[in-house]
C-alpha cells in the first residue's frame, strides 16, 4: 500500500499536514485548546514549526496514516453503496471548532483578534428550540479574505467531501445570506446581529471549480426574503420538517400543501424528538391539528410516526426522508440531539436485532405506492395539475429527475 499513500499524502497535502501536526501538538500538549500551547506554536513561527515536525515525525505520520486509511475506507463504502442502488448524503457544517487545524493553520479566514481569539462567534437568535437563543461559540468567517482567494478553501473543503458522498446537505444555509454574530464572552444569543454572508460569489466559485451544485439547502430557523432567494437563484432544494407544520396557520410552509417539487421533507431531524415521542407532548388542540389535516380521526401515540411517514410520501417533495426511529416507531429514549445541549448527545445506536422488524416491508409497499421506488418516474401532469415546476431537479443532474426513496 506504500505507493498509494505516498500519492494520498502528496494530493492531499493542503489540508492533511496541518491536520497531522495539530493532532500530534494536541496530544503532546495533553489535549489542551491550541491557544494555551508556546505562543510560537500559536503563532505559528516557522522554526517552531520545523522544530516540532523533526521531533513528532512518527506521530504525524502514524495520523496521516490514520486519515489515508479512514477515506480509503469511505471510498469502498462509496463504491458498495453506488453497487446496491443507493446515493450517499453526506453533512457539511457551516462553522468549524475554534479548536481546530482549520482555524490553527488558516487565522485569516476567522475574524479573530491579535492573539488569535475569536472577536465574534456563531449562534442563532431565539427561536423554536431555545427562548434565548443557540450560542453555538465557533469564530466566524472572514468572508472578504475568503473571497479574496476564490474560496479556495472553502472549495476544498466541498471536492473533498464530494469524493465520499453523491449529495451535500448544507447546514446552516442561511449563513450564506447572513449569520448572527455575538461578541465573544456573551452568555446568550440574544446580544448579537446580523453580519451579511458571501451570497451568490460562493455558489458561483463552488460551481465554476466543481462543475455543479450537488447540494440540499438546511434552510430552517429564520427564514428572510434573502436567503430563499439565494436558495432559488441555483434551485438548490429547501428543507421542510412535518414537526413544524401543524400550529394552525394554513400559510406554514412545512404543510404538504405549501411545498414546491424541489423539496426535500423531513417527518423529523436528528434536531427533533422522534415523532412519537413528539406526539405525546403535544396539547389536545394541537393533535386535533394535526389529525384533522391527516383527515384521520385522533389516535394513540404508535400511529403518529407511520402517519407522518405517509403524509411525507404523498407529497409533491422530490426526496422524502424518515429518520429510522420514526420507521421503528420508537419514542423517548431514542433522540440523536438536543440543540443548545453541549453534552450528552449521539448516545443512540442501533442494533441487528432492532431491524428484525415488520416496518421495512411496510415502507417498501408505501414506496411502492407512491412511486418513490428507485426506478419510478413522478407523474408529470400531477406534478404540473398541482402547480410544480417539474423541470426542477433535486441536484444538478439530470439523472437525478426520478422521486428517490
């Protein structure tokens, strides 16, 4: 395997030997954050640099080794997936940890202060899930130096991932528009502002040097006039959630009625409780909601999570997606994340026995029935009867004009 590692490290040097050096600084400095290490390595000075290179040679080299055979890994698992029919989405966060090789080896992409801390860092306003905000703490981008470069980085950080997955949600996309930013040392979200993002010059650099948009936009939160019309302007689908729909309000654009083809709808995000556990917290009036636009009559808490399951696959959206709790019927106990909540998050694993169940069959017929199969085309004059753009695709390919399950 020498002569492919070699290559590995020599094609994915821009990143890979600042990754390795970190991670070998970080375990020489005990774990510390990198802003605590000499203020030479801090500051990067290049004889300090060289001088750590000589001294932890075998340790970079054992997490350059690390890192060849990890992606090596996800590329066989790539090639199995494209052999048994299936697409990989992969996540690409919008921020970076401020403890990071991204922001160690790259300070003039963050808006950072002369000792290399963040003046600002990343959060949203109150919303749905927290009264006072998120205050999420990562540092903010640079976006003028960024553009400056043509986004280089940011590119990179797109093709390396594309080389794992066929599809990128974007997190965050309203970053893109604009993102609230907090001074550092704020103990809330709710002190900060709007800071305008890259807009249209991102997606035409990512465009222009990768050759499509193979994204989905996770355009939730809030939502200004901005932000969907840098969604539309490159037809990246939007995001709705069937958690968010029933508050009575006929205009909620998370209502089936209200989508537009070039959609992906969640029943529930890793972000919310599964949608029985869900249920059951919701008021009397609110599940009456809910039932009467699944023109049902109400029922107990198991039958909510095939319900909405149902209500997702009949609609005009071009990709469906159900997390597995919800096609297991599970409810508390099986949450992925709570935002806000800095601990105790990603505990919930799935076993073999656990898919010994009778729902997968269930939703092979569902699929079925739907036409969302691999191989089923939409019907076209429905999707035109109902006012959709059929010509919108869910990525920016062709190929890709089928209802994927």
């Amino acid at each position: 395997m020498q002569p492919a590692y070699q290559e590995f490290c020599a094609k994915q040097a821009t990143w890979l030997e600042d990754y390795a050096l970190f991670r070998a600084l970080k375990n020489k400095f005990g774990g510390t954050y990198y802003l605590e290490w000499p203020e030479d390595l801090v500051q990067r000075k290049p004889a300090a640099l060289a001088k750590v290179r000589r001294e932890l040679a075998n340790e970079i080299d054992q997490f350059r080794l690390e890192q060849f055979l990890l992606l090596r890994q996800a590329e066989e698992l790539k090639h199995y997936a494209h052999s048994k029919g299936v697409k990989v989405i992969g996540d690409l966060p919008f921020f970076v940890s401020p403890d990071s090789s991204d922001v160690w080896a790259n300070p003039e992409f963050f808006l950072l202060d002369e000792r290399r801390r963040p003046r600002f860092v990343a959060a949203v306003p109150p919303d749905y899930f927290s009264a006072e905000g998120q205050l999420w703490g990562n540092p903010v981008y640079n976006w003028d130096a960024l553009r400056s470069t043509g986004y280089g980085w940011c590119v990179d950080r797109v093709r390396t991932l594309l080389a794992h997955v066929d599809v990128i949600r974007l997190d965050h996309f309203r970053g893109f528009a604009a993102a609230w930013h907090v001074p550092a040392g704020a103990k809330t979200a709710q002190s900060g502002e709007w800071v305008q993002g890259p807009g249209a010059s991102f997606f035409q650099a990512i465009r222009s040097e990768v050759g499509r948009l193979p994204f989905i936009a996770e355009d939730l939160g809030t939502i200004t006039a901005d932000v969907a019309t840098l969604r539309d302007q490159f037809q990246v689908p939007g995001t709705r959630v069937l958690q968010f729909a029933f508050d009575g309000h006929e205009d909620n654009p998370h209502l089936p009625q209200n989508f537009v083809r070039n959609t992906v709808v969640y029943t529930g995000t890793h972000d919310n409780p599964p949608t029985r556990e869900w249920y059951e917290q919701l008021s009397d009036p609110q599940k009456q909601t809910l039932w009467s636009h699944l023109k049902r009559q109400p029922v107990t808490s198991a039958e909510a999570p095939p319900a909405l399951i149902e209500m997702a696959w009949s609609s005009v959206a071009a990709l469906t997606i159900a997390p597995l709790q919800d096609v297991l019927d599970l409810g508390a106990g099986s949450r992925m994340n709570v935002p806000g909540r800095a601990n105790g998050n990603w505990r919930w694993r799935v076993t073999e026995k656990t898919l010994s169940t009778s729902a997968f069959p269930w939703l092979r017929d569902l699929s079925e029935r739907s036409k969302r199969c691999a191989n089923a085309r939409p019907n076209v004059q429905t999707a035109k009867a109902q006012g959709q753009d059929s010509r919108k695709r869910i990525v920016d390919d062709t190929s890709s004009e089928q209802r994927i399950p």
